[in-house]
C-alpha cells in the first residue's frame, strides 16, 4: 500500500523539507520569537496529552457500551464520529480488537503513518528505524523493550499503517474495573495501549 498519498506528510522530500523546518526553527529561536523549551512542551502535550486522551475516550465506551463497541469494529470511522474524531490523518481508520488469544500492534515499515485525531502526533520511537524494523520481525521482543510480557498462548498481529489505513488499538478491560464509569476508565488507557506496544493502566496504578 502505498505511503505517498497526496495528504502525506514524509516521503521522499523529508530530508529537505526537515532541513527547511530546522533552519527556520533555528532562525526564530536566534531572534528570539520562539522559545525552544516551550516548543518542546508543546510538541510533548499533542504527543501525550492532548491526542491520546482522545483514544482514550473511544476506548473506555468501548469497554461499557457494547453498541458502540460493534460499531467500532464494524465501521470505525462512524464510531470516532460520535466524538467528532476525524479529519487529517484519520481518514480511513480500522479499530483492532486485543482479547486473550491476540494482541495487536501497529507499526507503520515505511515511514510513520498514525492516527493523528485519536492519538495525537507519533512519539519519536514510532519514527524510528529500530521500531520500524523490529516490530515486524519481533514484536514479542519488542513488547519486552516496553517492559510488557503477554501470555506465551496470546498470538501477535502486526498491523502495517499506511496512508490509506491507519489503525487504533482497543486493548482488553482491566479486572477490577466492574462498576467503573467512562472517564475513571479513560485514564487507564496510555497512548502505548492503543500502539499495541503497551497493557493499560492497572486500578492500582492511578490515583484514586
Ligand atoms: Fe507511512
């Protein structure tokens, strides 16, 4: 599938096109403009904040309102719609379903094709060529890289991202969850559970 699609944003080009950003980025801190720290809070919150906690929302109804979840996997576009989700990045979109016997991930080989509107901008490991080739060949490994270690019997998926199918992990309810309302169990979901390279959060990691 290809990775050069019209609203792509890397390619052949990037190496000019980064030159280019980096020069004027470069430019404006010079002159005061900008300041680089602040940059990098910024960049920081679309990558953790912002995106993800949209996921996360789609993830949480998921796990409470069983319509929604077979909408989900049956037409995710229309699913994300209901929060508004869409848009650049995000137009053609496939949820993944993790249960007992498949976990899934997603990687994109070529470049770094993601699913902007639910879960922000990529972190750098998912650019990275390490990432990019590993994950095809070892995802086991590389779950192990995350500090994630799966049942021996739970088979790996490898979802190749292009620009024309982006992906979105809907990783497995938590135990002890039972009873537990939509934003309580939005904030076990981590940016790494909807990549597949991540678990959510336990009821005893987050603050009561
Ligand atoms: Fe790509």
């Amino acid at each position: 599938m290809p990775h050069d699609g019209n609203d792509h944003d890397e390619g052949s080009a990037l190496p000019d096109i980064e030159l280019r950003v980096r020069t004027l980025e470069s430019l404006l801190v010079e002159k005061g403009y900008v300041d680089p720290e602040a940059l990098d809070v910024l960049i920081e919150t679309y990558e953790d904040n912002v995106g993800p906690r949209n996921g996360a929302k789609v993830v949480a109804r998921a796990w409470v309102d069983p319509d929604y979840r077979a909408l989900l996997f049956e037409n995710a576009g229309e699913a994300l719609a209901q929060f508004g989700f869409g848009g650049r990045q995000g137009e053609h979109m496939m949820a993944l379903e993790n249960t007992p016997e498949t976990h899934n991930m997603v990687v994109c080989t070529l470049c770094s094709c993601y699913p902007w509107p639910v879960l922000g901008l990529p972190p750098v490991w998912y650019k990275s060529p390490p990432y990019r080739a590993k994950a095809v060949i070892d995802p086991r490994g590389v779950l192990q890289d995350f500090g994630v270690t799966l049942p021996e019997n739970t088979g790996i998926k490898v979802w190749d991202s292009t620009s024309e199918m982006r992906f979105l992990v809907i990783p497995m309810r938590p135990d002890g969850t039972e009873g537990w309302d939509e934003a309580r169990l939005a904030a076990l979901v981590t940016r790494d559970s909807m990549i597949g390279t991540g678990l959510p959060l336990k009821p005893n990691e987050v603050s009561p």
